[in-house]
C-alpha cells in the first residue's frame, strides 16, 4: 500500500521542470540538488529526455554553464535553441548569453 502513490524521481523532476519560469532556466544540478539529490544531474538529465509528450518545459534545462547539452533529443536541429530564443534568451555556439542572468534556482522561488 501506499508504493502506487509515491511519485518516482523522474515525475518529481517534472514537477520541478514545469515551475520554471518563462524565459528562465535551471541547470539538471540544480533540479537534483533542491530534490535532495546532488549528485543525480545526470538521472536529471535522463528525465528530461523521456519528458516527451508530458508537457515539460525541457528546453528550459541545461548544464551548469548554461551549454544546451540535451539539444540532440529535441526534433530539429536547433528547436531547444529556437524555443529558448522564441523566450527571450539568446543562445551562440549552443550556450546561453547572460545565463547567470535567466539562471532560474528552484530553491529559490521567486
């Protein structure tokens, strides 16, 4: 009882995915550490690239340095830097302008 109801690591890292805000974006180490698991960016990472058709905002998470290293799950060849431009957030040689800037720490809610 109760094991149906826990929400798995991937369905908590959605929920935090889908908080930030519009033309913000977090790092996969910031979601894993304000999930209490610091050393999880890269199972951050594998939740992004099954949020698929779970209306995650994905293209919202990226490196530490602001590098749009899960660009190659997107269709398209550039659609993760289109959607964040089409926000506001410049993107050259596949890393955020200003990312301190639009660096949005979801465990520091606005």
């Amino acid at each position: 009882m109760g094991k149906e109801m826990e929400p798995s690591f991937f369905d908590k890292v959605y929920e935090v995915a889908k908080r930030i805000p519009y033309g913000r974006v977090t790092s996969y180490g910031s979601i894993a550490k304000y999930l209490g698991a610091a050393r999880s960016a890269r199972m951050v990472g594998w939740a992004m690239n099954n949020s698929l058709g779970k209306d995650v905002p994905a293209h919202r998470v990226v490196n530490r340095v602001g590098v749009l290293t899960g660009k190659h799950h997107f269709d398209g060849t550039n659609l993760m830097q289109q959607l964040l431009e089409n926000e506001g957030i410049k993107v050259v040689d596949n890393q955020i302008v200003d990312f301190e800037k639009h660096f949005w720490d979801p465990g520091k809610e606005l």
